[in-house]
C-alpha cells in the first residue's frame, strides 16, 4: 500500500488509496477504508454495512484492530444484527493479541453479563488488569474498583488506590471521586492512611468537573461525601462543601476553620456545617485555654528559676565579701597591752 502520512489519513486521497489496495486483499488498507465508511471521513457516505464487510475481512486475516471494531459492530448493532455473543468472540481474538482496548472492552462484557454473555468476574478483572497495565484508563478505573470492593479478585485497597492514582493523573474524573472518598475514609487496617485534606480536594475537582459535564447525579454524589465529613476539619478547610469551589473561599465568622464560596452556600449549608462549627469552636477554644495554662505554667517556672538565680547570686557575693576580709582574731589569741 502506499504510504500515507499520519495526519492525512482520513483524507480524500487516502480513501482512494485505501480503495485500490483493499481491492488487492491489504488488510490494514481494509480496515482504514471501513473505519472512514463508518464514520463518513474523507468525504465519503456514512455506510456502517460496507464498512462491517470490510472489518470482516481483516479480521479474517487476523487483524486485530479490524477485530475489536468488528466486536463493537456487533456489541451496538451497527451495520449488522446485535450479537453480543459473537461481539466476545471478537474481542477474545483481539485480546489474545495485546490489543488494550479489546481486553478492556471483552472486560466491560464478562463484568455484565447477559444476552448469552455468562458473567465472570474474575476473567473480567484479569483483562481489565491487562489492559491497565498498557495504559488504558478505563481499565485502570476498573480493577481498581474491583481491588477496592473485593469484586472478582483479593480485596487490596492500597492496590485499588495505586490504580485510581494512575486513571487520575490521565484526568479521569471518575477516579478522583473514587480516590477522594478511600483518601477521606482511609481504611481500618491502615493499609491507606487518612489523607482528608487531599482527598477532599479530589472530591472537589470532581464535582466541579461533573457539573461542567452536566453529569448532575454524580456532582451529587460528590457532594454528598463532602456534606458527610463536613465534621471533619481538613475537609471542612479544604473546599466549600456547598459547591466544591477551591478558590476564592471565605472563612466561617463562628468557627474560624470552615471555607465557603459565599454567603448563600454557607446559608444553605449551615444545617450541615453547624455540629462541625461548634465542635471546631469548642476545641479552639480548649486548646487556647491549654495553651494559656502552659504559658502561664512556663511563666511561673521562669520566675522560680530566677529568683533561684538571684538567690545563688547573692550567696556567692556575701562569701567573697567575707574571703576579702580575712578572719577576725580569737579573743584567745589577743595581745594584752603592756
């Protein structure tokens, strides 16, 4: 096949390229050619049934990439009859190949079973770690979950927490909430320390994220856990819990530790934030009572410290006084004058 260079190939030229040698049997120049008649590029008509007869034909040459789109084929009903059974088969052929988003997509097939797909957690896990492990997001969101529950595999959160970390540094906004809430809870075999202040932050880049998105449940949801640990002080410090702002933020008047974006979120959300301010009240102010004692405390032991000082000043002084003065004679030893 010709060479075509990378930026251009979905490019009108390409597809007569394309054309030429998949009349001649070119597997890749097959599935390039199915994947422009599929998502109409290069000028050409949309035509999900060419471009199904196409993939099968890679696919038959054992093309993976030809057979995961051919699984999706298959998966959605598109240029063909929905056959999930036969959408597996595909992504199996393609998976036993590496192919990272085969093993991701026959994961999301085996997690959910149905339509003649038996479910299998376990298989599921071991493509989703697979497909992890090359980089895939998804993936990486999906044992990493599975780690956190105990779902198809050895419940491990510090595991499930070195996944979320790798789906969040790819932006995953999923994995922030995830990671949010294990960070804020920590676990009870201190396998994952409480990490409260990050943790709410996470949270709160989620939120923020999810309501750009219009993913309204879920900024719900990340609200929700923020509004739980409002009692918490790293997390009442760390966002408004009313809306996950950062940014920006005003101090609560009362506690003097809680941040708002405003004052509708702190009206709003007072109900919530109020046992938090009063325990965070409290406390300061038992602290600065301790904090007043041992001043005071260390004051006192100053005091005595110096007049101790002061004391031992005096004595060396009266006993070089009387060194000076040489020792008074003995009325024994006095000369009778003559």
């Amino acid at each position: 096949m010709a060479s075509i260079d990378a930026s251009n190939w979905r490019s009108p030229a390409a597809v007569r390229v394309y054309r030429l040698a998949a009349k001649q049997g070119h597997a890749d120049a097959q599935h390039n050619l199915a994947v422009c008649l599929r998502n109409g590029y290069g000028g050409v008509v949309r035509d999900p049934v060419e471009a199904m007869r196409l993939f099968r034909l890679a696919a038959e040459q054992g093309f993976a990439d030809s057979q995961n789109n051919l699984g999706n084929c298959f998966n959605a009903g598109e240029g063909v009859a929905r056959d999930k059974v036969e959408a597996v088969r595909m992504y199996r052929l393609a998976a036993a190949q590496g192919h990272m988003e085969a093993q991701f997509n026959l994961a999301v097939c085996l997690t959910f079973g149905g339509e003649g797909v038996a479910k299998d957690l376990v298989e599921a896990m071991r493509f989703y770690r697979l497909a992890a492990d090359q980089g895939h997001v998804g993936a990486q969101h999906g044992i990493a979950n599975g780690l956190r529950f105990g779902d198809g595999v050895l419940r491990d959160p510090a595991e499930a927490v070195l996944y979320f970390r790798m789906a969040v540094a790819q932006g995953d906004v999923r994995a922030k909430l995830s990671l949010g809430e294990i960070l804020i809870e920590g676990t009870g075999d201190g396998s994952v320390p409480r990490k409260q202040k990050e943790g709410a932050r996470l949270i709160a880049v989620a939120a923020q994220q999810f309501d750009t998105c219009a993913a309204h449940e879920n900024r719900n949801d990340a609200l929700a856990i923020l509004a739980a640990h409002a009692h918490e002080r790293d997390v009442a410090k760390a966002c408004c819990i009313g809306c996950g702002k950062t940014k920006s933020l005003k101090v609560c008047s009362k506690c003097r530790v809680a941040k708002f974006c405003g004052a509708e979120c702190m009206k709003r959300m007072w109900p919530v934030h109020k046992p938090g301010c009063l325990r965070f009240a409290s406390e300061d102010a038992a602290n600065n009572a301790s904090e007043e004692e041992e001043e005071e405390e260390e004051r006192a032991r100053s005091r005595v410290h110096q007049m101790i000082g002061e004391s031992v000043v005096a004595g060396s002084s009266a006993r070089a006084t009387s060194a000076s003065t040489g020792p008074s004679p003995s009325p024994g030893h006095q000369r009778t004058p003559v």
